[in-house]
C-alpha cells in the first residue's frame, strides 16, 4: 500500500510532466473509494489564463484541503476567492465557476459519487 505522500508524488509528477509541454495542468489520482467516496491527491498549475467563457459547474460537491499553492476561484457572478495552503473548501455541486492555479498547487480532493 502506497503512502499519502507517495499519491502525491505521482499527482505532482504527472502535473509536472505536462507543464514541461507548457500545458496548464489540472491532475488526479485515486488515493482510495468506498460506498461511492472517492478521495484524490491532486496537483496542478494553469499557465494561460482561462477564457472568459471558461466557466464550469461539477455534478457533485467537492471537498479539497490545500496542501501547497493556491486556487484562485471567479464565479459566475464576478465574485473572487483565494484559497491558500493549509485551508479548505467545499465547492457546492452546479455552482458556476473557473479556477486558476496561480502555482504549483496540490492537494487532497473528496468527492461522493454514488448515484451520478
């Protein structure tokens, strides 16, 4: 069984690899999942900013703890929020939204699948 900090590493070494293309990087990987649970380490960093016509909106809630970096999120209604390292989030399921990762950025994402 792979240690928390091994997810990591091959979270950031996929993030990583993808960057040296000069690709913008938003990667996962599963770290575990029970009874439609699933848990992510994740890493990433977005080197052109996104268009404005960019916004998304996930099926579900998404829990993630920043372990490192920042996600700077912009909602549909023009409002702003940081997250930084050491703080949480829940993204609430059909909330409009882009975000950008202003540096290499990783952390840990939980989300509840069951029933999508």
């Amino acid at each position: 069984m792979l240690k928390l900090e091994e997810w990591i590493l091959k979270a950031r070494k996929l993030a990583e690899t993808k960057i040296a293309k000069g690709k913008s990087a938003d990667e996962s990987v599963e770290i575990a999942e029970t009874d439609g649970f699933r848990i992510y380490a994740v890493a990433g960093k977005t080197l052109k900013e996104p268009s404005s016509n960019s916004f998304h909106e996930n099926p579900r809630d998404v829990f993630m703890l920043i372990l490192e970096g920042e996600v700077e999120f912009t909602f549909e209604n023009g409002r702003k929020t940081t997250v930084k390292s050491a703080e949480c989030f829940v993204l609430p399921k059909h909330l409009m939204h882009r975000c950008i990762f202003k540096k290499m950025t990783v952390g840990i994402e939980g989300v509840y699948e069951k029933g999508l």
